[in-house]
C-alpha cells in the first residue's frame, strides 16, 4: 500500500524545525493588494519555458529575484533586470530573509522534480505561485501542494496556458450543459516524446557520463533527485525522459491536452487504472504507452473511461481507434493532427485538434474557438500572458479561485494522469483511493511518492 498523506505532513512541517524560522507564520505573512499596487516577484528557473514566464510575469510585476542553475540561461535575464539578485540555487534565496519579506510572488519553471519544493517553501512564506506544468513530479506532491495553498491562503496558477482561451472554456462550459449527452469515453494523444527516451536510452544504454560545465550548478539541478554524475544528455532539455527528472509524455502533455475534458466532465480522482507500455525500465520513460483511466460517476454526470495514447509501437503511432479517428476528422474537414483529443457521448462526438483544447468540433454543430465567448466562466483568450494576468488579479483581488488553473484544480489534474505513469512503472492495474491517497497494490509506493536526497528535504516530505 502506498503512504497515506497524514495529517502533520498536508498541514506542513514546521518551517522551525526545517531551519527556515523566517517562514514560520506563514498565512499572517501575506500582503493585502490595492489595484494599483505593483507586486514583486522572484523567479525560479528563468531558462526554457522558465524565459517567458518571467518576461510575462516582469511585464506585470517588479522582478527582484532571479534563480537558474545555470549561469548561461541567468545571465540575460539578470542583464534585463540588474537591480534583481541572483542565485544558483533556490535554498540561498529561502536563506536570505530580507529579501524574502520583499517578494510577493513567485515562478517556478524548473524541471518537473523540482516544482513542489521550492513552491511550498514559497506558499508557507505567504507568498503568490505561478508554477510550470505538470504541477508535480510525484502523485503525493499534488495532493500535497493543493493542501498548502488552500492552508495558507495563497493565490496559485498552473502554466497550462490553454486554460486561459475562451475556446477551451467554451468547450467545457458545452460539455457540462450536455451538449454531447453522457459522455463515457474521452481519447488523447500527443506527438511526445519529442526528446530522448526508450528505446534508444535506457538503464541499459545510459548517456556518456562527463564533467559539469563550471556554469551549472549539477547539485542544485539534481535537487531532490538521487546523486548522479553530469550527463550532458540529460541537461538542458532531454530531463523530460528520466524518471529521475521528468514525467515523460503523459506529464508532459496531458495537462494541456486532457485540460478540456477534466474541466468539462468536472474529473477528480480516477478509481481504476491499468496501462501497456514498450521498453519500461527504471531509467527511462517508455517508447509507447496506452494508459486506461477509469472515472467514477460525479453529481448528474456517468462513469467515464478515458484513454491516453503516446509514441510509436512497432513503427507506428499509438493512436486511438481507426474508425473513431474517422468521425473525429470528417468534424475537421483535415487529417488527424499529431495531438489531440475526442469525446464521445451519447448525443455525439467532440474533436479539439490541437494540444490546448482551444479549437474544439462538436458533431451537434457546436465550433469553439478563440472568438467564442464563454458565459458560465470568465472571459480570458490571453493564452500564456493572459494566464499570468489572470494570477495577478486574483492577487490584487484576494481571490485564489479567480486563477483557473489554480492549484486545487491543477492539483487533481495533475495527480490524476501521474497514476497514469504508476500503471506504467508497475505494468500492473490497480485501484486507486484519491481521498486516502493508497493503492491497492505495493509496487505503486515508491511512483507515488519518491524519498528526497538527503539536504534537499526542506519541506518534512520524507517524515
């Protein structure tokens, strides 16, 4: 059985006994926002997708802080913003209590194993998250990172950017009215990976060991991740396919291309789950995957199964069923895209060919796309800036539910279709309790919840 989450450790260990004395009152920390206040905010992990989201969130905020492990990726955004300090390694900013007292927000865009300490150091400081997709690298640190934004009061956003386009909403808002009547199936698929994995790198066929660029600091990039030496096939970009590091394709992109669906059919905790997977090994993510997620009925809607389809098995795409891929592009009038998704109810189909959700067919004649104009949700069609923007006012407004990728949302999205990864690891099915957080079987223990590395634990997640 997998450890439950008690009650001590969703509350937070005590930022005291951790060291971190000045985090201790957390919720009493946060400040109060008038509109035309200016926030401050830090960034952690400017490089890659890291780039934009501090140039997006510096177009709304003062940024004072900069974290990057590597100094290449650093040094133009510290150029962009002298005045800010930097830091390559996040515990060093944590440590610095003045300028903490100065930061109202963060970003997080690191590596996917290194999401959930840095945010929840953040949130038991009383400060604001942004944080890159997937939300966490473990199903625990979901749960986890949902409990401490709600417990601390904090405004949070999930860099899923197709949440904020009003085809995406509209699409949602048409599915929950009952558009396509029960909806018991949902298909996704993606192009991922689109970087080095199974078969070609394995625990068998690991990448060539060398040494550390005097530029990146290899220790905080491990962060809680085992002690290993530098490869240069894992930093900057191929980290997605290390189970060390990344989530593979399904952490990747599902909480983009799965967003519309979840939203709609209002998911939570999927009960049941199994998958088949090619070249599994402890090293690497596989080269295919087909994983079966069962959902539970929820309020006036049925149970739903929902498929999820990644790679290439024996030479071809690991696509959902010909005859449905049919229905779905004679919706489109094109050739099925490489990434996309398909509800089936029982009053017709829905095909959104795109990896966001934003352009959506519905086979009742329903069409949404960025000119729709959602009336149930908030009007937003900012796309990656537009998600920023909305975080930032549920700041000023003292409203976290305001961010519709905001934690508790993201926070099941995410830990949802991370089991779809256990089923993976373990190549078993099992059953799935989202309220207790337990499996039913013991090989799930170590994918849901993984030990950090020793001085890397900040937050008592190994207590």
């Amino acid at each position: 059985m997998a450890r439950r989450i008690t009650r001590r450790q969703m509350l937070g260990t005590s930022a005291a006994s951790l060291g971190y004395l000045h985090l201790a009152p957390a919720v009493s920390q946060a400040r109060v926002f008038r509109a035309s206040d200016k926030l401050r905010v830090a960034g952690i992990g400017v490089g890659g997708k890291g780039s934009s989201d501090i140039d997006q969130a510096g177009d709304l905020m003062d940024v004072v802080a900069l974290v990057d492990i590597d100094e290449g990726k650093l040094a133009p955004k510290a150029k962009k913003w002298p005045e800010a300090k930097t830091f390559s390694d996040f515990r060093k900013l944590f440590d610095d209590a003045a300028l903490l007292k100065n930061i109202d927000a963060f970003t997080v865009s690191t590596p996917d194993h290194m999401h959930a300490v840095p945010s929840i150091l953040a949130m038991r400081a009383g400060k604001h998250v942004y944080c890159q997709k997937p939300l966490t690298h473990d199903v625990y640190e979901a749960h986890l990172m949902r409990a401490e934004a709600k417990k601390n009061k904090v405004c949070t956003q999930m860099g899923n950017q197709g949440t904020a386009a009003n085809g995406l909403r509209k699409a949602a808002e048409l599915v929950r009215a009952g558009t396509l009547g029960d909806v018991t199936e949902v298909h996704v698929w993606t192009n991922r990976p689109i970087w080095p994995q199974a078969p070609k790198v394995t625990d068998k066929a690991p990448p060539k060991e060398s040494e550390a660029p005097k530029t990146v600091n290899w220790d905080a990039f491990l962060g809680v991740a085992p002690e290993r030496h530098y490869a240069a096939g894992i930093h900057p970009f191929a980290w997605r396919g290390f189970w060390d590091y990344g989530t593979g394709a399904i952490g990747d992109m599902a909480c983009h291309t799965a967003n519309m669906a979840f939203m709609g059919l209002n998911l939570a905790h999927p009960t049941k789950l199994s998958a088949e997977a090619g070249d599994v090994n402890p090293l690497t993510c596989p080269s295919f995957a087909r994983v079966t997620m069962q959902f539970p009925a929820r309020d006036k809607m049925v149970p739903v199964s929902l498929f999820w389809y990644e790679g290439q098995k024996d030479g071809k795409k690991v696509l959902p069923p010909e005859s449905l891929v049919e229905k779905a592009t004679g919706l489109s009038k094109k050739a099925l895209v490489n990434s996309g998704s398909i509800l089936v109810g029982t009053k017709g189909i829905a095909y959104s060919p795109d990896d966001y959700g934003a352009n959506v067919f519905f086979s009742t004649g329903e069409v949404t796309s960025g000119s729709s104009k959602p009336e149930t949700l908030p009007s937003n069609n900012g796309g990656d800036g537009g998600q920023k923007k909305e975080w930032v006012e549920a700041i000023k407004a003292n409203k976290p539910e305001m961010a519709l990728s905001n934690f508790d949302y993201a926070g099941l999205l995410t830990a949802a279709f991370l089991l779809g990864n256990v089923a993976i690891r373990t190549g078993k099915s099992f059953n799935w309790d989202g309220e207790k957080t337990t499996a039913d079987i013991k090989e799930a223990g170590p994918f849901i919840r993984r030990e950090y590395r020793k001085g890397w634990d900040l937050i008592g997640y190994n207590a």
